[in-house]
C-alpha cells in the first residue's frame, strides 16, 4: 500500500459494503438494506469517500454489487462514487477483489466497513492484515425475522470463520510476494 500522511489530500476513504441475501423480486433483504444505510450516511458526512459495492449473484435476482449499487442511486449518491466489486462470491473474495480495486486506485486513507455487526470484526480482521485503517460504523443489530437462535449461529460461523479466512488470506498474500 502506499505511504501517506493521514492529512494527504489525495486520499479518500474507501466505504465497502458487504453484500447481504438479494429476495427473488431483486430487492435486498433486511440486512442488506441496513448495510446500504450505513454506506450511505458515511458517503454523505465523506463527499470525497469512494463506495464499493460487493457481491456476486447469489440464489436469487441480479448480484448483490448491482442492487447496492441501484439502491445508492436511488438514495441520491453520484454514479461517478460508486465503484463496483462483481466477483466476490464470500467474504473473502471480497475482500481480495476489492484490495486489488483500492491498491490500483493507490489513493487510500481508511476502509469503512458496512455489513452487519456480526460480521464486522471478521471484515475489520482481513483488512486490517492487510495494511488498512479500517473504521466500524455503528450498525444496528436488529433481528428482523431471524430468531435468537439463528443470530447466535452466525456469531458462531463467524468465530469458526474468522482464523480460517485470516490464514487463508495470508498465505494467498505470502504467495503473491515471492
């Protein structure tokens, strides 16, 4: 990553949000409406932030990226803020794709991390090995529909997740540096 002072002008926040299950009607669901929201009141407070959205298709309607970003749109945000990650069909990838995107752009100050809260300290973890500032919006961490239980297991995913995609991602990383 490039060296720069965090006053540089030329640098901007990069804001990535996590995609989230897109419904058979191609409306994003509860959480993914969410992690838009958060996006977009940090690009509104950062008019010079970058917004990135993530995500492949996944079970249903057009991929997640395109229904962010149609949904960002929507909210007033300029098409020229919004730059698209199509790839990422998990968090990993994710994460991978939208490295290499901010690495060619080489104008990063922070990464703003907008998925839900349970997911946050696995993305924050992946970005932050590596070599960026990330900052957590607060994000609310509503059920909706989902009960109790099935909060408590995607805590759980994401505890048996987090080592295996941080030693995933270093030795992809290791492999890339020699």
């Amino acid at each position: 990553m490039k060296s720069r002072s965090a006053k540089d002008p030329t640098q901007r926040d990069y804001v990535l949000v996590f995609g989230a299950a897109v419904r058979p009607n191609g409306r994003p669901s509860a959480a993914l409406r969410r992690r838009i929201r958060s996006a977009a009141r940090w690009a509104s407070a950062h008019p010079t932030s970058i917004v990135i959205p993530t995500g492949a298709a996944g079970d249903h309607g057009p991929a997640e990226a395109k229904v962010i970003r149609k949904a960002l749109l929507e909210s007033g945000m300029r098409p020229r803020r919004i730059v698209m990650e199509l790839k990422g069909r998990d968090t990993l990838q994710s994460v991978r794709f939208c490295h290499e995107l901010i690495q060619r752009r080489g104008d990063c100050r922070r990464i703003v991390c907008c998925t839900s809260r349970y997911h946050q300290p696995r993305c924050a973890l992946l970005l932050r090995l590596l070599g960026y500032r990330v900052v957590l919006p607060e994000m609310s961490i509503r059920r909706g529909r989902l009960s109790r239980l099935g909060l408590a297991r995607l805590f759980i995913r994401e505890v048996a997740a987090l080592p295996y995609d941080a030693i995933l991602l270093l030795i992809g990383t290791r492999k890339t540096r020699s």
